[in-house]
C-alpha cells in the first residue's frame, strides 16, 4: 500500500472478509439460477433478479430461459470478480503485513536460500526477497513433487484380482458340487 491510502485495522479487515461471506451465497444462487434455466423447469421470478419480467412463471418459453441464464451468468462473473479481487486485496495485505510468504515455499537442502539469490526482486516495502535457487526447488504437490499418488494407487490392483480369484474358486467348487449332484442322482 502506498502512504496516501489509509491503513485499514483488524477489525476493518475482518468486517471486510464477512461481507465477501456474505456474498458467498448470492455467487452460488446466481449459479444455481443460471443453470436451472438451461432445464425445462418453470423459472422463478427470484432467479432472474429482474423487475420487468412479465410473470416469470407463467413465462416459460425457450427465450424466458435465455434472458434468464444470461442474467444470472452475468450476476455470477460479476460477483465472482468482486469476490476475487477483494480476496486477492486481503492477500496482498497479509503479504504487506509479512503473515503470509509472497511466493511459494521452496525446499533447499539448508533450508535457506542463498544471500545472494534474488536481489533484483523488491518485495511490497522495497525489502529484497529471495528467490528460489532453481525452478525445481519449488515445493508443488503438498511437497510430492510430481510423484502422482492417483497413478499408483490405480496400478495397485491386487485387491480386485485377489477377489475375482476368490470368486472363481467359489465358482469351480459350486460347479464340481453341482456335477456332484448329478452324478448322484443319476
């Protein structure tokens, strides 16, 4: 932030995260809305947020449910923007405040990066901020890396061959009981 612009407090800034809350629900509505207007559900006058709709109930035509889903896309890019942009206000100020890191953490193998690693780099109040050594010292995946946990476990497929064999084995025995059977009765 630069001088000229007030330093908001705490409590101003916890007040401004409860509205971006409050304005969670109308985000999702606004969703809600524009994709109930692309089934054939009769539109209700809430989801078009529009006072010169002529009776939105009764109003059911393909052209009802193009103003609506226009509407409401329109209102959800709208509130998603304000929405990002004061999130992204409320970061930049965590960022200032030094609570947050400003970059990704990075793993190194002192765990400190070298004094002279990002000197160019100036951070919000003109401080150095370092850089990390190389691209690959960035910790991506949870610190995973791009080990994908998804792969292995779906290669893992003993379980399922554990059981179809167990299932075989059930059915060859029914089988012999059954030829069993009928050699018996024969």
């Amino acid at each position: 932030m630069s001088s000229s612009q007030p330093t908001l407090t705490p409590a101003e800034r916890i007040r401004e995260l409860s509205a971006i809350n409050a304005d969670v629900p109308a985000l999702l509505s606004s969703a809600a809305n524009a994709v109930n207007a692309l089934t054939d559900r009769p539109i209700n006058a809430a989801s078009t947020d529009s006072d010169d709709m002529v009776d939105a109930e009764s109003d059911n035509s393909p052209a009802a449910h193009k103003e609506a889903f226009t509407k409401n896309t329109t209102a959800y890019f709208t509130h998603i923007q304000s929405i990002m942009a004061r999130l992204r206000r409320q970061a930049y100020a965590l960022e200032e405040a030094g609570i947050i890191a400003a970059e990704a953490p990075t793993l190194s193998s002192t765990g400190a990066a070298p004094e002279t690693a990002g000197l160019a780099r100036r951070g919000p109040q003109g401080q150095p901020q370092r850089q990390p050594a190389e691209d690959g010292d960035r910790v991506t995946n949870g610190g995973l890396g791009g080990l994908d946990v998804g792969l292995l476990n779906s290669r893992g497929n003993s379980v399922g061959l554990d059981k179809e064999a167990e299932l075989i084995a059930e059915a060859k025995q029914m089988v012999a009981d059954m030829l069993k059977e009928g050699q018996r009765s024969a």
